[in-house]
C-alpha cells in the first residue's frame, strides 16, 4: 500500500495500540497518514483530525498508531 491518507475501514472500529504502548479508540472513516511500513503486513500511522470518540479516549491529532492493512482503506 504506498498511499500515504487512509481511513479506518467499516466494521474495524475498534482499539488499536499506540507507540507508546497505550490503546486508542479509532472509528471507521477516521483518518490516518502512514509514517512508514513494519513487518507483517502492519503500519505505523499518525492520526489526522480525530474524532470526538478518539478525543474522548485519550486520543489526539499526531497521536501514532499501529494498525494492520486489512483494517484499512484508500480515503
């Protein structure tokens, strides 16, 4: 996948780790920028003007995330 603006794909809403280790409540359609490949198919991403569940849970725009590809879609 080299587009670098996705979105949280229908259906995976859900926590998802963040760097730091803590957890982060990202909803389908939430945006997020891919900083760069890991293995296993999974990225590494920054979150992109958070939603007001992803506030209300801690989450922040610039907040990085790990994710799998299969829970993400072209935005």
């Amino acid at each position: 996948m080299k587009i670098s603006i996705v979105k949280i794909r229908e259906g995976h809403n859900g926590f998802y780790n963040q760097c730091n280790k803590r957890v982060a409540l990202l909803e389908e359609g939430q945006e997020l920028k891919i900083l760069r490949e890991l293995p296993d198919n999974k990225y590494i991403c920054e979150v992109v003007n958070p939603t007001k569940a992803c506030k209300l849970h801690g989450g922040y725009h610039g907040m990085t995330v790990e994710t799998y590809v299969q829970n993400l879609e072209v935005a």
